[in-house]
C-alpha cells in the first residue's frame, strides 16, 4: 500500500475549506483571510506594536502595515503612535473590528464543528500536531 499523497490532500482540504467559507453570506464582513487573523490577535492583544503582530503572525513589518492601512481605511482597527517610542505604531480594534473580529469567529466555530465531528480528542490531536510539523517545512 503506498503512503496517502499528504500534499495533494491537504490542497484538497485547503480549498474545501476555502469553498465552505465563501458559501456563507457576509461571513467575513468582506474581509480577507489575512485580516480576520489581524482582528483575532488585537481581540487578544489590544494596542499591540506593528512588530509584535508582525512577528505573532510570522510576517514582515511592512506585510502588517500595508494590511493595517487597508483595514483602518475599512474603519476595523485604528492606528496610533507608542507614548514611549515615537517610531512605533500600535493597532487597536474599532468597534466595527470588534464586531467583524466576533462574527469571524463564528464562522471558525462552525467549521471547527464540522471538521471535529466524529473524531477523538486522540485523534484530532494527532492531526493538529502533524498540521504543526507541516507548517515547519519553510524553515528546512
């Protein structure tokens, strides 16, 4: 028996994941991916530097800062500058944020739902911590 083609299967997942969400009306408030992960880390760390995030979310600085310009502009996060450190920028949630970063989390709520149905805390442990050794890859 030859082994299960992993990186086929998990483009397939990858894009029936993609599907699923897409299916939802106003599920992401019309924001991206990337976004919904920015709303999740200021929900947990409000006024958070442009670095902190950047490195939190395994980006470059300049990644979060284009991101930030294009949610500020969207009314999600506000920007403003750090009392001790006149070059740094932190972000916080709007209440607009607030509530897309809530209703994001919905959704992911329901799809983790229906991706752990069936399985056991064993098992889904098994799959989370091979998803973990995956996403190591860049760095071999």
């Amino acid at each position: 028996m030859s082994a299960p083609r992993f990186g086929f299967l998990l483009n397939r997942a990858q894009r029936a994941l993609q599907r699923w969400v897409e299916t939802r009306p106003n599920a992401w408030e019309g924001i991206s991916s990337a976004q919904v992960g920015l709303l999740f880390f200021l929900e947990a760390h409000r006024d958070a530097k442009i670095g902190e995030i950047a490195e939190a979310l395994q980006v470059a600085p300049a990644a979060v800062t284009n991101l930030s310009k294009r949610m500020q502009a969207a009314g999600l996060i506000e920007r403003a500058g750090d009392d001790s450190d006149g070059r740094a920028t932190r972000l916080r949630l709007t209440t607009d944020g607030e509530r897309a970063s809530r209703q994001s989390r919905r959704l992911l709520d329901e799809m983790n739902h229906h991706l752990t149905a069936g399985f056991t805390a064993a098992e889904l442990a098994v799959v989370a911590r091979w998803l973990e050794q995956a996403a190591t890859l860049a760095g071999n």
